[in-house]
C-alpha cells in the first residue's frame, strides 16, 4: 500500500541529470557547427526550445523503468538514454507545432515562429514565414536524427542496445500514426468516443507513458511480468494524462499552461471531451457546437459558450470521472507490481502530479 | 587505366536487389498498419513513392564502398544497409518537396499531392491541402524512422555497426545543414560561388557519393588508405553530379527528368550557375536576371530569357567545363586507388553515367 515516508527516486534531481546531459550535446553541436560554418541559429534554436521547460515525463519514466527492472549501479548509459526520450520529444512537437499553426509553447515562441523571427530582419515577411515553416521541418528532423544519436552514443551494452531498439521502432511508428489519425480527425469532431480514445492511446498512453517505462526496463533487461505491470500501470496513466491535457486545452489557464486556451478549439481536435458533449447535446447546443468549433476566428466569447455547453450536458464532469476511475486503475496496477517499493512509490506519485496538473 | 573489358558489378540487378529489399520491408509495414487498424494510405503513398523509381545511386555506391573495402560472402546485411540509405533519402525528398512547394518528382505527385488528393474526396479542397502538408511533414518522419529500422535489423555484427554509427550519424545532420543552407540562399541568388559550392558539397558530394561509399567500406571493415580513396572520388563527382542537376534545372526535359523545368528558376536556387552569370552578366542581363529569377508567376517565355543569358554570358559552356573537370579528377583518383580492379571499373561508369545523364 502507498506509504508516504517510503523512498522515492529523487525526481528533482534526475530531471536535471537528463537537462544536463541534453544540454553537453547540444553544446557539442553548436561547436561542431561552428567549425564547419554552419548557421549557428539551427542549434539555437533547439537549445532554447529544449530548456525552456516541460515536465520530463518520458525521460523520468524511463529512468524509473530501469529501477522497476532490477537497474543497479553506474546510470550514465540509462541518463542518455532517457535523454534520447526528450529529444524525440521536442522533434514531435516541433512539427506538431507547425502542423497545428501555434504560435506560443511553454510560454515561448514556437521553432517555426522564432526562425521567422530570426530571418525577418534580412527578409520580407512572407520569405521569413516560409523560412521559418521550413527551417522548423528540418530543425524537428535535426532533432530525431539527434534522438538517435543519443541513443547509439549513450554506450548501452550490445545485448541491451538490442534489447531496447524494438521498443523504440515500436514508439517511433506508433507516435507518428497517432499524430497522423489526430490530423485526420481534426476539423471533423463526432460523437465517436472510440475513435477519440484510439487516438489517445496511439498519441499519449503508449508514447509518453508505456514505451519510456519498456525502454528502460529493458536495460535493465527485465523479465516480461515485470513489463507486463508497466504496462499495466502505464495505460490508464496516458489516457488520464490526455484527458487531462483535454482538459486543460479548454479550461486551463494559459499563463500556466504556456499555450493560449483558444488553440484546441479553434482546431477542432476530436477529443473524448468533445465526443462525450456532442453525444449527449441537444439539438440547439449541437448546433452551436458544430459551429464554433474548428472556427480559426473563434474569439473568448465563443469559447465560453462551448466551455457552458461542455460543462451543462455533463462531459467535463464525466471527463473527470474517467480520470478519477483511471487514475485509481493505475494506483491498483502499482499495488501488485513485481517493482522494489521505492519505485512503486516514486510511479505513484507520478500518477498524482500528472493527472490533478494545472499546466 | 580503364578497360572497357573488365568485369564489373551488375548493377541493375543490384538495384533490384535493394528495390525488393525495401518493397519486402514496407510489405510487412502494411500488413501491421492493418492488423492495428492504422489508416492505409500512409504506407501506400510511401510505397508508391519509393517504387516509382530513381537513380539508386546512394544504394549502390554503398555496395561499391562495401567491394572497396574488400567485402566477400553473403550480402544480405550490405543490401539492407543500402536500402536504408535509399529510405533516408525518400525522406529527404518528401520533406524537400513540400519546403519547395512541388507538384510531381518523378513524373508523379509529390506526397503532399498525393495525400491532398486522398482527403480532397472527403474534404474541402483548403482541408485537404493542408492534410496533405502536414500528413507529408509525418510520412517523411516515418521514412526517417523506418530508414534507421532498416539498418539496425540488418542484421549487422555489433563491430560493424559500431563502425559505420558515425558515418551515418555525420550523414545525417550534413544534409539537413545542407538543406538549410539551400533554403536561406533560395531566392536571393548572388555572384558568390563559395557559398554555391559550398551547398553543393554538403548537399551533394558528402550526402550523395563519400557517406554511400563510407558506410559501405566501413561495413567492410576497410582501413583508412580505402576511405581516403573513397573521398577523392566521390567529392569531385558528387559536385559534378549536383552541377548536372543544376543544368538539367534550367535546360533539361521535363518528359525526362520528371520534374516541371521552370521550378528551379521560380524557387531561384542559389546554384553554381546562377552565381557564375550573375558575376559575368552585364548591366541589361543582371537586370533581367534580377527581376524574373524567383518569380513565382514565372512562364515558359520567361525562361528562354534566362536561359539565353546563361548561355550568352557563357555560364552554361563555364559549367559544363567544370563537370569535365570534375569527371577526370574522379576518374583520375580510382587509377591510384587501393580498390579491387572490378570496382574501379564499375566506379568509371557510375562516374560517367552521373556526370553525362539526362535525367
């Protein structure tokens, strides 16, 4: 059972041992590129989008991974490898910034909008608004090819490096066919809660939760009872974290959030949020609904009624509720894991902070 | 010395040995997107991309450098690495072809056409045109990911793949600098040569002939004096092949090079040729240079214009010396090198084809 005095992993300082070893290799780029006089911006760029922020989920998750499968000793291999994690991420949010038009990310300026930026100084503003859309295709490309390279250079053993590349093919495709049918489904909200749910699972569980926590069990070479409980604990933590992120894409406040609370409305993502309201709409509310949503020019008095709606037919409560039921799964999931007790505790409170977050 | 007699590499039955190489492996991609209920269209618009032709050329002159090296036995592992290159390089291609706004590659639609037309039977046609974009951003990141699968399941011992990790890895973020080089000089073409050259060292010559070569050799276990060769051949021909396509750019037949002729003069890369009449032009042809190059509403009549002043400026005639030049000093360099003589031999007409193709 939880235990609050028991010992967890220090998350604190394992966020920063991942920021720290993100940062060394991007400095070693930035080096690099300056010798072979390449634009200093490309890295930059990186670096700044990198540091700003966000929550180190994967990486943390991974590491955790590793103690959950028996991981002792020297952590220098596992670090980057968590790092990788973090770097992939930042390649799938660049371009998923891009594809989704946003102009602000944890609070900054998104990659396309700081190149443009960068380049409007020398160049009108149409050539700067191209450029930075391309230059932020190549600077996400930049960073999954740099994920791997992190990956291949962190100095994992052959047999674990062989151990934890098809779990990472796996993640690779699996995001991307998520990100894929979450595009798809955009513009074009149903009362589909299945579909709503798929891309959850495929986008957020298995990416951000279930696959960092196989990496780096296996290199720690667990046995399949002990991936079996990732798993277990894994997927209702990434459906409740989506729904959370649901959530907060409508409710939430965005100087907390660092992103503007109009984007997810204005682009009409089909969300199990929305799926539950349209199916549980009357006529009139539907028909507010299908016309505000996905509107580019939705202003905050618009979004206040779909905020009144998605409260009044009970979706934001019944989101809640699933969070509340998910949650409690993954809680149940810990209870029974074959993982060291430090480790359950440090997933439990991981559970808690990701799904009652405010940002 | 060259000897038209000498035995050489197949080459088109190891082209169709890689081409059956890639088709098996997104065969099987297929088969799992169905059996997980992913959306269809992703794999098979890949797939007709990859199989819609191409020179192959990375490919094979991966199996040139793995012979360089002195590679012998089975090459089942060799081919599956040079497939992987071919992947990396639909990638580029479809992430290219999107950042340049083009229509066809290869007598074809480019993805994003592709992918526009797939959800222009479902969509408005603005839905669809940005669901081909974004979708094009994913299936190149696909292609990314896939071409990395492809070479981590090669099948190599872990010292080979510890030996060629670096060459790929300096491959990798190469052409993507390359890229972005390309793109900050696209429409603002100057008289400077270095910096024309220096885009096509690093998105050419490196990219397209010496990393080929080097991961081949590498594979082979080749020492250094083998590697050193390999650069002095493939730098001077991959410039005189970028050089090539430059010209084929501006000069070239469309029903050939499967590509509309006047995209590069529209986008107004910033090429070797461009740079070269541009120093030598006179005051009227600077004039008409600098008016009608990048324009978008550019027409056929336009380009005849431009293409006189290239000719008449004597640009045209300055590059085609320039790839005479380069083709010796490739054909010069594989006299001296340390390389099996049917390999020399295949490597001359690998030279000659590249620098005297009309498509």
């Amino acid at each position: 059972m939880a235990n609050a005095a028991a010992p967890a992993v220090d998350l604190p300082a394992t966020r920063r041992a991942v920021e720290t070893c993100i940062e060394d290799f991007l400095e070693g780029k930035q080096h690099a590129a300056a010798q072979h006089r390449m634009p200093a911006e490309v890295v930059q760029i990186l670096r700044n989008f990198v540091s700003a922020g966000g929550k180190r989920l994967r990486p943390l998750l991974c590491i955790c991974g590793w103690y959950a499968g028996g991981g002792v000793g020297d952590m220098t291999a596992v670090v980057q490898t968590a790092a990788s994690l973090e770097m992939f991420h930042a390649f799938a949010l660049i371009h998923d910034d891009l594809m989704d038009h946003s102009d602000t990310r944890r609070g900054n300026p998104t990659v396309h909008r700081s190149l443009a930026a960068h380049h409007s100084a020398l160049r009108g503003q149409e050539v700067a608004s191209r450029l930075g859309a391309s230059g932020a295709i190549l600077v996400g490309d930049l960073a999954l090819a740099w994920s791997d390279e992190l990956l291949q250079t962190a100095g994992l053993a052959p047999d674990r490096l062989a151990a934890v590349l098809p779990v990472i093919h796996s993640m690779r495709t699996e995001v991307m066919y998520g990100q894929y049918l979450d595009l798809c489904a955009a513009g074009d909200p149903t009362a589909d809660l299945d579909a709503a749910l798929t891309v959850a699972r495929y986008k957020t569980a298995k990416y951000t939760c279930e696959r960092p926590l196989h990496v780096g069990a296996s290199l720690a070479g667990a046995d399949p009872a002990v991936l079996k409980a990732c798993t277990e604990y894994a997927i209702p933590l990434g459906e409740a974290f989506q729904l959370r992120d649901d959530l907060l894409g409508v409710y939430g406040a965005p100087e907390q959030t660092g992103k503007p609370v109009l984007d997810d409305l204005r682009d009409s993502k089909h969300t199990v949020l929305l799926a539950i309201a349209l199916e549980r709409a009357d006529a009139a509310q539907h028909k507010v609904l299908r016309t505000l949503l996905g509107d580019p020019s939705l202003d905050n008095h618009d979004a206040i009624r779909i905020r009144d709606i998605l409260t009044a037919t009970g979706a934001r409560a019944e989101v809640e509720r699933m969070i509340h039921t998910l949650h409690a799964q993954a809680h149940h999931a810990l209870e029974h894991a074959p993982f060291p007790p430090f480790i359950a505790q440090t997933l439990r409170r991981i559970a808690d902070a990701a799904t009652a977050r405010t940002a």
